[in-house]
C-alpha cells in the first residue's frame, strides 16, 4: 500500500510541475491527479528516467483495443502483428538506445510498461486476448496521462523527449465511467499538443454499424491528418499499421526528423 501511494504521489508531483511550468492546465491536472486515474498511470511508468542514459528520448505509446469484437470479427493477430510492426520498427531505427515502448490495453491492463525497445517482448496469444468491453474514452484519458507523466519525467531531468501515441478500437465507447462523451478530453489533448513534441493518432478499425470513428477522434481534438479508418479487413489493417510504425521510426531520429514527421501527418497510406 505504501509504494502504491508513493507511487500516485510521484505521479500527482509531476503532474504538479508540468502545470507549473505551463504545459498542462489546471483542469487537466485536476482529472489526471485523481487518485486511481494517477494510480492507472504509475503502473505505466516502468523504467525510471534516471536510468535511461541518453542524451534525448522519443517514448511511443499504444492504447490497443482488446474488446471481444476484435476476436468476434477474426482479428486478434492482426492487432498482436501491428504491435510487433511497430517494435520491429523502432527496434530498425538508428535511435533505438534512446527509445521507450509502452502498450496498454482498452480494459486496463499495462502489458508494457515504458521499457527500453530492446527489451520488448512480442505480443502473442498468451500476453493479448480480446475479451474485454470498450471503455475508449476513460482509457484514452489514462493513455494520454502516461505519456504526460513519462516525458514530464524526463523533462524535469533537463532530458528532451518527444513522442507518438496510438490510439487503436474498432467499436465505439460502450464502457467509460467517468469521461462520457469525447469532448471531455479535449483539454487534456490539446495540452499534450500544444508543445509540439507529441503526436497522438488514432486507428478506427471499421465495425458494421457505420461509427463514424473519424469525427470521434476530431471531437476528443486529434488532428484529422492522424487519423486512419481501415476497413475490417487485414490488408487494410496491415497497411495501416505500417503506416505508423514507419511515422513512428522517422520520427524516432532526433529533433529535424521529429518536425518533419509532425508537420506531415499520415497522408493517405
């Protein structure tokens, strides 16, 4: 119990001195410091910065929907290969020894917390089963947090760190609690935005009831060129991963790359 509360206090402390400094609101500050969405968040931070010895970092981090219509529709290897695409290609990048990975899943669980890329394990039928619900919006909350909270730590040891979070779901929200409509992210979002050292994307994966996951993202304040709407097909869904472990890769390779990559979205892939 103690550790646990060390633990939401590390993470309350950082989300102090992230709103001191200017880079969070107080009303995001206020969500992301209530103490089970802190204690959700201090279950990603995973390896402390003090021990990351690199002069600059670059942290992706994925928030993969594992609800029971991704097993209903035929595919649980198709989210289990993009993951893997995505390390293997921040594993190819010459920035590797300065690249933290992160996966979370739409229920809650951290199966990876920030690790180095190298040590990485693969997703495969033991560590990722969709059977869960669909609660996006409370856990595109959580996700955000962990990607406040890690590059907050790294920034308050004078480290600069960029990074790119995707948000991956084929359904719309059925599940949240507290965060009810997409709207009530947007301040968090555009705080995470504003520095312009973060990207977050989102992969609305098709169902058959015609979400329209396009305005879903725009409404929590995604930016329209970060967003892919793959059919529910694999070579849909393949393609499009590939299209951001290659975004995430080029962005991986210092600050010059970083920019490129920002101002150029996904295009079409």
């Amino acid at each position: 119990m103690a550790n646990s509360k060390s633990g939401v206090a590390n993470i309350q402390t950082l989300f102090s001195n992230a709103n001191a400094e200017g880079n969070l609101s107080s009303a995001a500050q206020s969500i992301l410091s209530i103490p089970d969405i802190a204690a959700q968040i201090n279950a990603a931070m995973g390896v402390p910065a003090v021990d990351v010895h690199s002069s600059e970092v670059f942290v992706c981090t994925l928030l993969v929907d594992d609800s029971g219509s991704i097993a209903g529709a035929g595919n649980e290897q198709l989210i289990r290969d993009g993951v893997n695409l995505v390390r293997s290609a921040l594993i190819k990048s010459d920035a590797r020894k300065s690249i933290l990975m992160c996966v979370r899943y739409l229920n809650g669980q951290v199966v990876i917390p920030f690790t180095p890329i190298e040590q990485v394990p693969l997703l495969d039928s033991n560590n990722y089963r969709a059977n869960g619900g669909t609660p996006l919006y409370d856990m595109t909350v959580v996700a955000l947090g962990d990607v406040l909270a890690k590059t907050q730590e790294f920034s308050d040891r004078g480290v600069p760190v960029r990074s790119a979070t995707m948000i991956v779901t084929d359904g719309h929200d059925e599940h949240s609690h507290r965060i009810r409509r997409p709207e009530e992210i947007v301040d968090i979002m555009r705080d995470v935005l504003q520095s312009e050292t973060h990207i977050v994307s989102g992969m609305g994966i098709q169902d058959n009831v015609g979400t329209d996951f396009r305005d879903i993202f725009k409404r929590m304040g995604i930016q329209d060129k970060w967003i892919l709407t793959p059919a529910a097909t694999e070579h849909d869904i393949r393609l499009c991963w590939g299209t951001f472990s290659q975004t995430a890769a080029r962005g991986s390779q210092g600050a010059a790359a970083y920019s490129q990559t920002q101002l150029g979205g996904f295009g079409q892939p």
